[in-house]
C-alpha cells in the first residue's frame, strides 16, 4: 500500500518487519537503495520501506523501480 505524501518520502507500507527486509534486500541488490521502517519507528505489522525521490531521478528511474517492485513483491 502507497500511503499519499505531497512530499519526496514516500512509504510503501509492506508489514512484517521479515518481509520489509526482504524486499528491501532484493531491491538493494537489484540497484535501488532505500529504507526498511519497522517498529518501535512504526506500528507493529506497518512496516514499510521509505522511499526519497528527487530532481534527479528521471522517469525512468521511477519506472525501474515500479518494476522491480512488482517483481519482488509479487
């Protein structure tokens, strides 16, 4: 779930703190760097991954990560 966010953070809320760690390491090794958030930072089972997108990233770079997302989550 992709909580809304007017900002460059943005959270992808995952669930258990294993499989946020999971996708966050299969994500890290297909190139894409960001954060898995777990408790006591969030509520149990909210685990999420954060991720910053900035003026830098260009469209694809986003697209890649839309990718890799649904291939590691699915």
């Amino acid at each position: 779930q992709l909580i809304p966010s007017s900002s460059s953070i943005h959270a992808i809320v995952i669930g258990s703190e294993e499989m946020a760690l999971d996708v966050c390491k299969k994500l890290r090794n297909k190139g894409i760097w960001l954060s898995a958030i777990r408790p006591p930072t969030v509520a149990k089972n909210s685990s999420r991954l954060r991720v910053t997108i900035t003026a830098k990233h260009k469209g694809k770079d986003i697209k890649y990560l839309a990718n890799c997302l649904n291939e590691v989550l699915n």
